[in-house]
C-alpha cells in the first residue's frame, strides 16, 4: 500500500506506471523465459470523502485485479506474438 498525499488519480497512475515499468523484466533461464511485472489499483480519495478505509482499499484492490487481468491478456499475446 502507498498513501501519497497531494496526488490526484492521474499523477498517481503516472508513477505507479513508472514503478511498474522499472520491475518488468523478463528473465531467461536455460530454455524457460519468467516474465516479471507488477499490478496496482488507485483509489483517489478528497479531504471531504466519508468513505471508510475498507471501502477504499476494496476500491483499490478492485482495481489491481483489473490491472492483474489486462496484464495477463498482454503477456499471452507477446507470447504469441513472439512464437510467429
């Protein structure tokens, strides 16, 4: 979990974005290829908001299993895409 204060959504997806592009690497080992990268979810949340902690982090978490999923649909098709 990251609490960045002063961040809106998009400055946060913009650095968790970068995060994430640091940690992906593939790695290959005799004949065996592991692909490593990272998923995040981002919840925004104003000075304002009364939504409970659990309802914010079941937000981002929401959101990281999305991330999770399109992650999975991207490296299925580099896969495929490299066996051409």
């Amino acid at each position: 979990m990251l609490l960045a204060p002063g961040f809106n959504f998009d400055d946060a997806f913009l650095r968790m974005s970068e995060i994430a592009h640091n940690l992906r690497y593939d790695d290959y080992t005799k004949d065996k290829k592991y692909t490593y990268n990272m998923s995040f979810g981002i919840a925004t949340v104003d000075k304002d908001n009364r939504i409970s902690a659990d309802g914010i982090l079941g937000a981002a978490d929401y959101r990281m299993y999305e991330d999770k999923h399109r992650n999975k649909i991207r490296y299925k098709q580099a896969r495929y895409i490299a066996s051409l």
